[in-house]
C-alpha cells in the first residue's frame, strides 16, 4: 500500500534535489525550430531574503513559463541579482562586512530560497550586476554613449548634509533633513555630474507609447505624464527696476497672458534666492516652501501638495501690457519644469485660481465661451448683464476679452499670433517643452560601476579606450570615511596615467546609478557569457522582445523609461533590431497583511521560509495565485494557504488511491488513456458524460485565462471543482479509460501552479516522460458544452416562461422546476394549482 499522506517536504526535497542535479533541465534551447517565448520576472535586489511579494512576482511567470513549455514553445526563463547599491554600502557600514561579501552572501541565500521554491529558471543564464564581467559593459556603453554626445557633464545639484559632509541620495534625505542627522537640514550644492541625454528620445519615448498595446494602460498613462510634452510659449518678464532681472516664464496658455495677475517663482529658482538673500524674512519662508515641497516630492504627491506661498515684495512687467504684477514664490512651482517660473492666470487655471483665492489676489478674466458670443450680444442689446462663465474657465474652446489688439480672437489663433508678437519684439517665443529631464547617473558612491573617465591636467576630460575596460571598482575601501565619494580616498583607484599623454591623470570618482544596470541586463541573459560584447546582435534578436515582462507596478516610470531609452539607442548604433524592449507588461499587486504593506516595523511580515515549513512551496506559491487575481492587492491569510494545503493533500490522497499499483496496471491504465481518443460521448453514462464535461471546462477555463486575463484564481477555482467532481465519481463505476484519463488531466492541469506535487504525482501514474514537456490538455469545445434542453412553460394555456435543464432530469424535476421559476411565480401568485401538466415539450401549469 502506498502511503496515502501528503508530506510536502519529502515530496519537495525530494524533487528540488533531483532538479538542481539537472543543469541543463529549465535551458532554453540555443537553436530550435519550435516559437520562442522570453518570459521574464524583473530582477531582485539581494538583500539577504525573499518576501511574499517576490513569491507572488515569480509564481506568475513560472506558471507561464510551464505552461509555455508544455505547450512547445523554447522558452527563456533567466534570473539574477541587481547588485549594486546603496543598501550594501548601509549594511556594509553598519555590520563592518565589505559590500561585496555582503552581497555575494545575500545572492548564495537567495538562491537557495528560490530552488526550495522550485522556480524554473536556467542559471547558466545567471547575470549578477556588481561583478566586472558584467559592469564592463555598462562602461563600454557609457564610452558609446560619450562618442554620441549622449553622455556628457553638466553642473547640478545635489543633496548634501554639511554633517556627514557627503552626497546624499533622494532616499536618504527624510522631510528635508539627513536621514543619519536628523536635525540636520540638507543642502544642495552644485557639482559636476554625468548626464545621459534621454531628452533626445523624448518624442520618440512618448509616441511609441501608442504602439505598446499589451501594457497595462495605467503605465502607458505614467509615462505619458512623465514624459509630459507640452507645447508653449516663454514669456521674459522683467524686474520692475532699472536693470533688474529677467524672469522667463513658460505657459501653455499665452492668450490668457493679459488676465495674467501675479508671477510665481519655485523656491529654488535663482531670483528667489537672489531675493532672499537680500531679506531674512524671505528668506526663512523660502527654507519652510523648500522642506513642503521636497516633502511632497517625497511621498510622490506633488499634484496634491497644500498650496502655500510668499509674496516677495517686489514687481515684474507683463510685456504685453506693461502692467506690474506682485512676485510670489510657491511650493506648488518645480525648478525643473518648465523655466521654473510661471505667470499666474487665476481665471484660467484650476491651481492658480486656488492659489489666488487663498491669498487675495486679482481674478481678471480674458477669455469668454465661444459659444456664448451670441448670447452676450444680445444681451447686450438688452442692456442687462450676461451670465459669466463659472470660474476658472480652463478650455480652449473660448475667445479673447479685455486683451487689447488680440480681443476677439479665438483661443488658438491667439497663442500662435501672440508668441509671434513676443518673438518679434524679442521677448519671447513659441517652444516645446519636456517634463523629461536627462539622466544625472553620477553618484558620489562606491558601490556601483566606476564611470571609465579620467581627467589630465593638459587634455582634460579623456575617456578610457575600449581595451582597457574594465575599470575594476576596488575592494578593502573604507567607505566609513566622510567627505566626497569613497573612491577619493583611493589613491591606487584615483591616481592613474592619461591615456593620450601618459602623463598623471586623476579617475572619475563618481559611479554610476544603478538604473544603469538593469537597464538592459535582459539582453545580456540571451548570451550572458560573451567575452567580446555585451550580447550577439543575433542572438538577441532571436529572443527579443520580451514576450512578457513580470514586475511591481512600482517600476512603471524609472525602470521602464530608461530601459526603453537604452533600446533605442543600441538600436540606433546597430546593435538590436527590436525598437522596444518589451511586448507585453504586467504588473502584479501587492501584497498586505491585516490592512497594511508588509514591514519589519509592523511586525506583520510573512516570511517565506516559514510558509515553506509549515504548508509547503507549493501551497505557499499556488495561495500567492489563488487568493486574489495577480493584478489586485492581496492580503495574506495563513488560513488560505492552509486551505490550499488541504486541497493539494485531497490531490494525493486520491491519485494515492486511484494510480496503478503495479507495472501491468500501469501498461493498461496508459493504454486505456490511449483509448480514450475515441471515447464517444454518446456512448456514455451520464455520469460519466458530466465528469468528462467538467474535464473539458476545466481545460477550456485554464487555457482561457492563460492567453488572456490571468485569473488563476478562477483556474485553480475550476481545477478544484474537477477535482470534487471526481471524488463524487470515485465510488460509481465510470469507465476505466475515462478515469485514468480525467486523473492524468488533473495533474497536467496542476504543473504550473503546484509543480513539486505534480511531479510527484505523474511518477505515480507511471509516466516516464518529463511532465515539464508534457503536452498541454487540449479541450474540445463539443465535449466542454453543457448538454440542455429549453422547455417552454405555459399557465392555463399561454405561454410565459421557459426552463433550462439537463437532459438527466426525471419528468417530476421537470415540473417542479416549472412551478418554482420566478416569471411563471409572478403568473400563480395567489392562485391554485389544479394539476401541473408535462407532455414530453412542455409544461403546462394549470390554475384557478
Ligand atoms: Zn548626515
Ligand atoms: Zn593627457
């Protein structure tokens, strides 16, 4: 007898061990004839543990690769370990272990996690970030980049905290202040910093936004703003004194220039603090507008920030009309969008109206509907006042008042013809603009990629020739050390020759962001081993683009704009073929426990060694699935993964039970399985129809929601229902074919969600063949299709209703069924039944 308990660890071990001792068994195949599918989890950064959230992540893309494998497709499933940053440098401080240590350490136990879980990756492809074999490559890109005039140095600036006397990253500056001082304000100083120049993919960026139609359209959206092409015009309003400075303000709605009734400077425009600088109170409310927005900027809610502002006390001069207006500064008004100055239209515009409500100033309208011009003129001839628009009034579907020459034009005809009157008079002009700013990689760090250029006193900036990359990072750095980046303390790193003179040369101290790295890591898993290049050109076209692209919804603006910029310029220096990265995108919800995101901090963490332990891999992944669809929040109930366990334990009990015992029951379960081709569905009982019906649905519903909305919860819903199904039917005599066949379905259809228990159960049923290349059940639509018959159903005669049932029920059913139905109650109610008629085609209800 076989032992009929489910002992997931055994199972687990057992099957974990056997997979890890086959390297090539999750391979993609280097040449094949079968269709390529790349399917790709985003990479983790190695911090030492999974969470739940990766489980989730990795458990809908090993589904899908299983579930593509069994479907004949050569398919590419990688992982690996974005390595880089500043957590190690972090950890490294304050547990004295050297970042790469750390970070190597952390990859090892990682590992060991995801092969517990049985994730189905091909780690000959493994890419780890921190490690020169693949940083190289960054830096050779970089060096591709520079020779484009797409890398290049600008002075920017900063956060700096005066008492660790280094850089900070925006992560580490927490409500304006140091995260490891945290009375200490941060400032921003001007450095000299790398740039690459993604505003010249700008357009490109955003139109081919429009040719990504399997991403989800909320992230298509964050692009689109974040990108943020706006059409203008730049207006120089200058300081109402002899001399005084210019402000250029950049608006989209130039025709409303003439309602304009304030200026608004950011609070980190150079004018603000010029002013400032000249006056103390100013000063302190500019430092206060400072710490609101960086604190918005922080939580990502700038749109919503309480508006606040300052009134300078000083004037600027509307060009248009030679009128001063008040200077104010506001939180609301960002430095790097736009000039980081605005004119201010309350009339015209939802924030400025806000804004001006709450602090006085003049609301003055310019523009009027154009489809009330009528109206006003004949109200006007009625001498009586016409009905004002609501205010603000924000459409361009308007005409101009009160704007001296440009009065009566419509509101387009006006922005063309007015930033021509500025552009003619020299004091402004018709421009497009932006949100997109380029990418500052430079980070005053040591843990990252060192950027491969190096300073001569005689030739200045000279970058390191192609042959001599890689630039090694150096190890045994004390990044403890204040003061500028870590790698100035390295005198072996900093002090080197120049490439075109030999003469003494200092390195870039600067590394880059890690962004860089996973901005086109998934390239390199198509030939993560080449020496010469960063990948083969076709090679990658062969994989590329990503059929599907697994990832948190957290990623839809940086990752996913830079990687795609990275694309298009090794596009353009002919390196891929492909314009975009990525065909399909999806992004998986999150996962929440008792109403809150997971942290330490909560104590609400959910490890997943511990689920693991108690229930399984299996249980713990296929919950992850089956809790919510993939893309919804999920919050995490032990109790469901419990319920999960119990539903796999019924599984193996009953294959336990119903598998072949021996090799010749075996031989003549398989044989009947091939029998069952011609298992006619007429020639069956109807028990027996029903269960193969429900097979056939089960099929049809997984199949489904695999190639479309990837509702594996409704799936695993259906495979539960098939497996009731069965346990009903185990008892009655069912055609032997038929139940050998349902049995082996059920596991096929279990492989992608709860792969161990399906392994062990396809060894049960003494199948020799690798379940990872089983062929996927195939549903035929005549056999999923509920048998029924409509009966009408009459009331003394007439017609008022009709019933649907199966075609097994007894005349009796029939009637009653009749009597019960809603429309046909409507008819009775109140009424007596005489009799209740059945003549084989309908019913007839008779009453009085
Ligand atoms: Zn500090
Ligand atoms: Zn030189």
């Amino acid at each position: 007898m076989r032992d009929e308990r489910y002992n997931p660890q055994q199972i687990e071990e057992k099957w974990a061990e056997r997979w890890q001792r086959d390297p090539v068994l999750y391979a993609a195949e280097p040449s094949s004839t079968k269709p390529k599918y790349y399917v790709l989890e985003m990479l983790p950064y190695p911090s030492g543990a999974l969470h739940m959230g990766h489980v989730r992540n990795y458990a809908i893309g090993d589904a899908l690769a299983r579930y593509m494998w069994m479907n004949g497709y050569n398919v590419l499933h990688p992982m690996g370990w974005d390595s880089f940053g500043l957590p190690a440098e972090n950890a490294a401080i304050s547990n004295q272990t050297p970042p790469r240590e750390w970070t190597l350490g952390n990859i090892e136990k990682m590992k060991v996690q995801m092969n517990r879980l049985g994730f189905a990756y091909d780690w000959s492809r493994e890419v780890t970030t921190c490690l020169p074999e693949y940083y190289r490559w960054n830096q050779w890109f970089f060096l591709k980049l520079y020779e484009r005039d797409l890398a290049y140095r600008k002075k920017s600036k900063v956060n700096w905290c005066p008492q660790c006397a280094t850089v900070l990253a925006n992560e580490q500056v927490v409500g304006g202040c140091c995260w490891r001082h945290e009375d200490t304000l941060v400032e921003q100083r001007e450095l000299e910093q790398w740039f690459l120049r993604t505003t010249k993919y700008a357009d490109e960026l955003l139109r081919d936004l429009d040719r990504l139609p399997c991403w989800p359209e909320k992230v298509r959206t964050m692009q689109r703003n974040w990108i943020g092409r706006s059409e203008g015009a730049l207006v120089d309003f200058r300081l109402d004194y002899s001399g005084g400075d210019i402000i250029t303000v950049f608006t989209t709605r130039v025709d409303t220039i003439y309602g304009a009734t304030s200026v608004q400077l950011a609070p980190e425009h150079p004018i603000t603090s010029e002013l400032a600088a000249a006056d103390p109170e100013l000063r302190l409310k500019v430092t206060q507008l400072i710490a609101e927005q960086n604190k918005a900027k922080e939580s990502g809610d700038i749109a919503t920030i309480e508006k606040h502002g300052v009134n300078t006390g000083h004037f600027a001069i509307n060009p248009y009309n030679a009128e001063r207006v008040p200077v104010w500064v506001a939180n609301y008004i960002l430095m790097d969008y736009g000039t980081g100055a605005i004119m201010s239209v309350p009339a015209h515009d939802e924030r400025d109206f806000e804004f001006a409500k709450k602090y006085g100033i003049e609301i003055r309208q310019v523009i009027i509907p154009s489809e009330s011009d009528r109206n006003v003129r004949s109200a006007q001839a009625d001498t009586t006042q016409a009905e004002p628009p609501e205010l603000p009034f924000t459409t361009l579907d308007g005409k101009l008042i009160n704007s001296a020459e440009f009065t009566g034009l419509s509101c387009a005809e006006a922005i063309k013809k007015m930033s021509g009157f500025a552009e003619r008079h020299n004091f402004g002009k018709a421009t497009l603009t932006f949100r997109l700013k380029d990418w500052g990689i430079s980070r005053q760090r040591y843990w990252g990629t060192p950027i491969p250029m190096v300073y001569c006193e005689k030739d200045g900036v000279v970058p390191v020739p192609e042959k001599d990359l890689p630039v090694i990072l150096p190890e045994n750095v004390d990044i403890t050390l204040t003061g500028g980046s870590p790698l100035t303390h390295v005198p072996e790193f900093l002090n080197t020759t120049c490439p075109r003179c030999g003469g003494p040369a200092r390195r870039e101290t600067d590394t880059m962001d890690t962004f860089v790295d996973s901005s086109w890591y998934f390239y390199r898993y198509t030939d993560a081993r080449n020496d010469r290049a960063p990948f083969d050109s076709k090679i990658a076209s062969y994989w590329f683009p990503i059929d599907q692209y697994i990832g948190g919804v957290e990623h839809a603006i940086l990752h996913l704009i830079y990687s795609r910029f990275w694309t298009k310029f090794m596009r353009d220096i002919g390196l891929v073929k492909n314009d975009e990265p990525v065909e399909r995108l999806f992004t998986q919800g999150m996962i929440i426990k008792g109403g809150a995101k997971m942290s330490k901090s909560l104590g609400n963490v959910v490890s997943p060694d511990e689920m693991v332990e108690r229930f399984g891999a299996d249980a713990a992944r296929m919950y992850s699935l089956f809790a919510t669809s993939p893309d919804r929040e999920l919050d995490w109930q032990d109790e469901g993964v419990a319920g999960i366990y119990r539903f796999l334990s019924k599984v193996y009990r009953f294959v336990a039970r119903n598998a072949p015992n021996t090799y010749v029951e075996t031989q003549l379960a398989a044989s009947s399985v091939r029998q069952d081709e011609t298992l006619q569905a007429t020639s069956l009982r109807s028990e027996a129809r029903a269960i193969q019906r429900k097979l056939h649905q089960t099929i049809k519903r997984v199949t489904d929601d695999f190639q479309g909305r990837w509702h594996f919860n409704t799936s695993i819903a259906a495979i539960m229902e098939l497996m009731n199904e069965l346990l009903a039917a185990e008892d009655k005599v069912l055609p032997a074919s038929l139940f050998a066949h349902v049995q082996r379905n059920l596991v096929l259809l279990l492989a992608p969600f709860a792969p161990y228990l399906a392994h062990e159960l396809w060894e049960m049923l003494g199948e020799k063949a690798s379940l990872l290349k089983a062929s996927w059940p195939k549903f035929d639509p005549e056999l999923a299709k509920e048998e029924v018959i409509e009966i009408p159903v009459q009331v003394n005669g007439k017609l008022r209703s009709k019933i649907i049932v199966a075609p097994e029920t007894t005349k009796e059913e029939r009637k009653q069924k009749a009597v019960a139905d809603q429309k046909i109650q409507n008819f009775i109610a109140g009424k007596q039944i005489v009799k209740v008629i059945f003549t084989g085609k309908l019913v007839n209800i008779v009453v009085r």
